[in-house]
C-alpha cells in the first residue's frame, strides 16, 4: 500500500504562508521576564560599535525558558539569542570562541525545543524575522516587508533577508500545487497534474523576479564586508580565528567545541521542495550523469546519504525536514511524465516548471557571483598587496587544497551543476537542445569563468562564512564532499 501524501497542517505548514510560520512572527515577547533579551537586540548595532556588547552579554542572568509559552514565542527567543550570541562571537577585534552561559544554556534548550540547531540559520535571520508593514496586505510584497532584528541596521542588510521571506511568501501555493500534483498523479489525472505544473511553472517565474530586486537596495560591498561576517558559522573557521569551533559553556567545565555552519540560503526547505517534486537529481561536484547507474534506473528518488544539500537539511527546523523527507517518499511527477510522453501539454509544462527552476537558479549563480565571489577576489588582491596574509574574515583564505570537504566546496560549479541538472529530466528533445545551446552560450560569453592566465592566481581564492568556507577552486568539493 503507498503511504499518503503529506497533509502540510501535519507540520505546520500551510498553503497560504508555506514554510513561513502561519502565525506571523512576535515583534517582541510578551513576558517582561525577557526584557533584557529584547533590550539588547533592540541596541545591537551600539554595542558592537561600542565594543560593550561582551561585557554586557557576560553579566546577564540565565533567563529560564518557562515563560515561553505558544512556539510563536519559541521563534522569537531563538531568533533574538542567534543574533546575540552571533554578534558576540564576531562582533569584537577578534572572534570569541566561548558562548557564555547567559546566552548558549537558554539558546540550546529553545534549539532543541524547535529541532534545529543552535546557530543563526536561514529560520532565525529570514523566516522567523519580518513583519508586515500593513496588516492588511500580502507579505509576498518587498514594500510591505521590515525586519525584526538585524547586526547593523542597515537597509542592505534588511532587504538581504527579505527577499527571501518575499520569495517563500510567494512560493508557499507551490506547496499545495505539487502535493495535488502528486495525488492526481496516482489517479492517472493528466489534466490536473497538468495544470498543477502551469501553476507551478508561473509562480517559478514570479520568484525569479522577486530573486532579482536584490540589486534595488543590497549594495554587494556593504553585504560582502559588514553583513557577511556576522552570518559566519564555527566550521571550518581557523583562517577567520576559530580553528577548534566554539564552546556552548553550561556551567560544567567539560563542554566541547561545537562546529556549525552559518546561515545559507541553502537552508530553504522550499527551494529543496522544487527539486523533490520535479524529481531533479544532484550529484558530487564534476561528476557527471551516468544513465546505466543503479541510481537512475532503481533509486531516482533517492538522494545520497551524506551530501551538502542532505546536510543543510539539519538546519532547518525539523518539521520541515520532516516534511521533504516523508515528500521525497511519495513524489511520482517525473516518473508519471515519462509514463505519458503522449500527453503533450503535460510534457510542456513539466519542461516549463524545469526551465523556469533553471533560470531562477541562473539568477541566483549571477547574484553570488556579483556579492561574493566579485568581492572576495578584490579583498583578496589587496591583501595580497598589503601583506600577502589575510587580514579578518572577509578577506580569509586557505593556504593549501587540503582544507576541502564541508569547508572547501567549489561554490560556482556547485551553482552551476545544481543549474545544469535541473534541465536534465526534461522530455521534449527541443527543450534539451535549447537548454544545452544556453548554457554553452553563456559559458563561452562569461568571462569570470574562462581561467586565462592572468587570474591564475586568483584561482585559490577561499569565501568563509554563511553555510560554511567556499573555494574557487573548480577541482575540490561539491554537493557530496565531506
């Protein structure tokens, strides 16, 4: 018997707000127990400026969590703490690599509560941290949006997660969409898978534009040098001064380094739905299809054990995971779609729903490639010409190829094969041709990727931070090197 299509109200989810919570998040908690809480993220841009926020942090109270009460007040507190406890570790000359109690005894009691980690993931900075201006209109609107809390202040840094939470607000009938799908799927119901896959395809696009307003009020060199660093995680962070992780202290003299990776916006579970549904397979960096595999031909739908996209999953909340793991259990859509290549307009619209994921994700390759690759190559060559060492977390880099897996993974081919797998199901042999034609063009016309010899040296240069240390190197790493 074939288990049942996930219910979304089974994991808090909704067709309305997706992967956003369904009650919008607290702009403050209701207990005053936690008035010091709020009274320090509310000023946190002054007491990094000021270099007090340590001090300030070392002498509060530990703050039990009893009083938190519906999970609306859960987000909260794990939302505010991640930005204290991140602004703590990087907010200073130099990183700390101890958590006080204060901080890291109540921030791992809510994690655990939550199910996800204690760490400023994409849920604390993005999902768990907006707020309508207006009541009375949509929150998939960038002029309806603010942020909760932020590191600086700065509307760069507010406009950098809100186009997220644009995108998810915007995306979460996509959820209902495929579910549908997958249901009129086991009916035999052309029709309306078909129609799921229009819708599907449509909102695919809107994202995608919304995805490209990132350039209206994000400036790259405000993101890259003062956002940036304050979303860098503890793994794979000796170049930037955490060589061990960091210490959660609890007070028992015996605590461990803790290595996590930062926030990412690898850590959307609705952009790891798409690929679900579609059934799109990814595979290690540089490795290429190989269509006699046992994998393609038994195990479509099953995604390696240990890979980087399977890793981001422990950073979401765990409903969430939940929920892709129990609708990668259930998706039939491609395999439908292969089982009615006669269905013309069925096959249309899954090629459409591949084409528009594959241009959405061509948008976000030119958004890394514009806010962190562009400005980690210009920080690294005036290090170079400064002292030749790196000189804080932005301008950080390896000094060999041997710090590789999590914290060497080549960030644009990941993009870029990520990108080139998603058109590989596609039925019509036209829109394989077209797709192949558009990636060939665009290689051949960008020059950022062609390696002449002039930027040789270049070639090594290594992005610290969000979901771990990212290199440019074209021969390490991937999805699934660890």
């Amino acid at each position: 018997m074939l288990p049942p299509i996930p219910a979304l109200s089974d994991y808090g989810l909704s067709a309305r707000h997706g992967f956003l919570p369904e009650t919008l998040p607290l702009t403050r908690l209701p207990d005053p127990h936690y008035n010091k809480w709020e009274a320090i993220a509310a000023n946190l841009q002054a007491l990094v400026l000021t270099r007090r926020l340590r001090g300030i942090v070392d002498q509060l109270p530990i703050l039990s969590t009893d009083g938190l009460v519906h999970e609306s007040e859960w987000r909260r507190a794990y939302s505010l703490l991640c930005f204290i406890a991140h602004a703590y570790i990087w907010g200073g000359d130099t990183p700390a690599d101890r958590l006080p109690m204060p901080v890291s005894v109540p921030l791992i009691e809510i994690s655990e509560h939550l199910e996800v980690l204690p760490v400023a993931t994409y849920a604390a900075v993005c999902l768990w941290n907006f707020k309508p201006v207006f009541m009375d209109e949509d929150i998939d609107n960038m002029e309806n949006l603010a942020t909760l809390n932020t590191f600086t202040g700065s509307i760069d840094e507010s406009w950098f997660y809100l186009i997220s939470v644009a995108i998810e607000a915007r995306g979460a009938p996509i959820l209902d969409l495929g579910l549908t799908a997958m249901e009129a799927a086991r009916a035999d119901d052309a029709k309306t898978v078909t129609s799921c896959l229009v819708g599907f395809a449509e909102r695919l696009t809107d994202l995608t534009n919304i995805l490209q307003r990132m350039h209206d009020s994000c400036d790259p060199t405000i993101f890259y040098h003062r956002v940036r660093p304050f979303l860098a995680g503890s793994k794979n962070m000796g170049e930037a001064g955490l060589p061990n992780g960091v210490i959660y202290e609890d007070g028992s003299g015996t605590e461990k380094y803790r290595e996590y990776s930062g926030g990412s916006n690898a850590q959307s579970s609705l952009i790891q739905f798409f690929d679900i549904v579609l059934g799109i397979q990814h595979r290690p960096t540089g490795e290429t299809k190989d269509p006699s595999s046992e994998s393609e031909r038994e195990g479509r739908h099953a995604a390696p054990r240990h890979n980087f996209i399977q890793e981001m999953r422990r950073y979401m909340p765990g409903p969430h995971a939940r929920f892709l793991a129990d609708v990668a259990g259930v998706a039939n859509i491609r395999d439908y779609v292969n089982a009615n290549l006669d269905e013309q307009e069925l096959c249309l619209a899954y090629d459409a729903c591949l084409a528009m994921l594959s241009a959405f994700r061509d948008k976000h390759i030119a958004i890394v490639t514009r806010y962190i690759i562009t400005p980690s190559r210009e920080a690294r060559a005036r290090s170079r010409s400064r002292s030749r060492k790196p000189v804080n977390l932005a301008a950080a880099s390896s000094k060999s190829k041997s710090q590789t897996g999590t914290g060497g993974t080549a960030l644009i081919p990941f993009l870029k094969q990520a990108r080139d797998e998603t058109g590989e199901p596609a039925i019509e042999e036209w829109t394989k041709r077209f797709m192949k034609r558009k990636l060939k063009a665009e290689h051949q016309a960008d020059p950022l990727f062609s390696k002449p010899e002039k930027l040789e040296v270049e070639e090594n240069v290594d992005v610290k931070g969000l979901a771990g240390s990212w290199t440019m190197d074209d021969e390490v790493g991937g999805i699934c090197s660890f």
